[in-house]
C-alpha cells in the first residue's frame, strides 16, 4: 500500500528494500516502472492530471528528497526515509552487473549517455550497457524501436519530469523491457559532467542546496519547493 503524499502514492522503503523490489521486478514478467518523485514533481502532478496518473499508476515510487519526507511528517504518515533515484539506480546497476542483465542509457545532451556507459562499465564489472540514445528526438516510436531491436532488460530514461514518466508510461511496453526507470539528471552525474553533493550534504538533507550553490540558474525553479511543507500543512489542518 502506498502512501499518499498530497495526491501521490509513495512506498514507504529503505533504499535496500527499494533495490529488492526493483530487482524483483527486473527478474519478472511483463513491463513495470519505476519513478522517483521529488517534490517538484508532487506540486506539478497537482496541477496535471495526466501526469498524477502515470506517477500512481507506477510499479514503484520512491520518494526522492528530504522535502517529500518532511511532508510526509508533516501530514502524520511518516515514511522510513529519503530513496535517491541515483542511488536506488546504483543498487540496481550493482544486481545487474551480477545477473548478466543488460541495461540501455537514454537521455541527456548527445554524448552523454555514452560517456555514462564507459564509465559504468570500468566501475560495475559484468555490468552490460546494449544501447544508448540521447534525450533530445522528435519521436518516440524510433527510440521505443531502437531500445526493443537492443534486447535490453532495464531502461534508465532521463528526459526530466514529467517528459520521461510521460514516455516510460506511452512507450515502456512496445520497448520491450521489463523494467524502466525514470531517473532524471543522473546520467550527467555517471558521465561526470554534474557532480553530486558531496556525502556529508547528502546525510544532512542538503543536497537540495549544494545544486542550488552549483547551479544557481535552478534558483526559481527551487523557491516554489517549500511550497509543498505548507501544502501539507495546509491538508494536515484541514483533516486530509
Ligand atoms: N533532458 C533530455 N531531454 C529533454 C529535456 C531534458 O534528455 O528534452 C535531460 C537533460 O539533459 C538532463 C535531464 O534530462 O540530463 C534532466 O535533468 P534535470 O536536472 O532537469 O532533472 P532532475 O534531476 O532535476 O529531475
């Protein structure tokens, strides 16, 4: 049972119990997805109904960032703790290296993914990456055909939200794969060309402000996510 989060139902899971579940689901039948809602994503899925859908119709949601568990207090249903998309991916890329399954990289600026893939291989051993597909195409058929011709198990889909929840959900089960994952900006992280907050920001909740000190360009994007403490707030008040 998931826990509603004003309007999105999160899992309550460790990381570790994340991983399992996902491992699970790369191992089994048919297509799931996961997605890994931050609180961006819970103020947006307010205003979008297509895109609240897709998020509680995934096979797994995780809640990605302090400010959803916070929320989550603050509305009386606290959750276990904070599930980073990146480190539920590194999990997985960890089981992957182990069972011989493979893995396709789609998203971010042209060269990215490939470098993702170079470096995933030195550090996973075993770790198979079939393919890899920039973020920016016109059309989904093409991408959704490339990924199926790949033979590949999982998918990482990086295009950003609601972009890439919105394609897993369209196009995840004609790509063949059992299991995608929409993972945001953590390709740019595995190829290096972001670098993520350094762990003791990361153990202190910070890794919110250690971006926003990189890059200061998300500022507007960033002063709308408090927004959904007082929402909370506001639906803990009212009795919701
Ligand atoms: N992106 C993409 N196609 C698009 C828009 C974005 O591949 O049409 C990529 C972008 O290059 C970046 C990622 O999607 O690698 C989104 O990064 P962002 O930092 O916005 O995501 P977050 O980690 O905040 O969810």
């Amino acid at each position: 049972m998931k826990t509603d989060i004003l309007g999105v139902g999160i899992d309550n899971l460790t990381l570790s119990e994340s991983v399992d579940a996902g491992a699970a689901l790369m191992d089994g039948e048919g297509f799931h997805y996961v997605v890994t809602p931050n609180p961006e994503f819970i103020l947006a899925a307010k205003k979008n109904e297509e895109f609240r859908t897709v998020l509680n119709n995934a096979d797994l949601a995780l809640a990605d960032g302090i400010g959803v568990v916070y929320a989550a207090r603050i509305l009386g249903r606290p959750l276990k703790g904070k599930v980073p998309g990146i480190d539920f991916a590194q999990g997985l890329l960890a089981r992957m290296a182990q069972s011989g399954k493979s893995l396709f990289l789609l998203g971010a600026k042209p060269g990215v993914a490939e470098l993702a893939a170079e470096n995933l291989r030195r550090r996973y051993p075993g770790l198979q990456i079939c393919g890899t597909h920039d973020g920016y195409f016109q059309e989904d058929a093409p991408v959704a055909e490339a990924v199926r011709a790949s033979g590949a198990d999982v998918l990482f889909v990086c295009l950003g939200a609601p972009k890439q929840e919105l394609w897993m959900s369209r196009n995840g089960p004609s790509s063949g794969v059992k299991l995608a994952v929409g993972l945001g900006g953590s390709l740019d992280v595995f190829a290096g060309t972001v670098e993520r907050a350094p762990e003791s920001w990361q153990k202190a909740g910070m890794e919110w402000l250690y971006r926003l000190i990189r890059e200061p360009s998300r500022f507007g994007r960033m002063a709308r996510l408090p927004l959904i403490l007082t929402d909370a707030l506001a639906a803990r008040l009212g009795g919701k």
